[in-house]
C-alpha cells in the first residue's frame, strides 16, 4: 500500500500474487476490494486461504492457494 497508494488496488493485488509466488510453492491468488461491496470471480472452497478484514481502510483481502 506504501507503493501503489491505498487507490490502486489491482496493483497491490498484483504485487502480493508475484510476491506469494515467487517466496511459496504453488499457484496463489489475491482478490482485494472494499468490504462488503465486491465478490470473487473464484471458487475457493477446496482451496488453501485467509482473509483479512483490514478496518482502517475497510478492505477485504482474500489471498488463497490453489492445491
């Protein structure tokens, strides 16, 4: 966020998935947008993840790994 700027939200997306796949194994996504007013274009019910409610600038961030 420091980088992109709290605007810029594909960007900052973009940049955790190379960075995620680039230090882990596996194939990894982010999806990132404001909390309760977007939805993930993916299934990641049998997939690896976490998601985190940031308050401060009321985002969701999902991050998953696909197994």
């Amino acid at each position: 966020m420091e980088t992109h700027g709290v605007l810029k939200k594909p960007e900052i997306a973009m940049a955790l998935k190379i960075w995620l796949d680039q230090s882990y194994t596996g194939t990894w996504g982010v999806a990132l947008g404001v909390l309760n007013e977007y939805g993930a274009s993916f299934s990641y019910a049998a997939n690896t993840f976490l998601v985190v409610h940031e308050k401060n600038l009321n985002w969701r961030i999902l991050i998953y790994r696909s197994d």
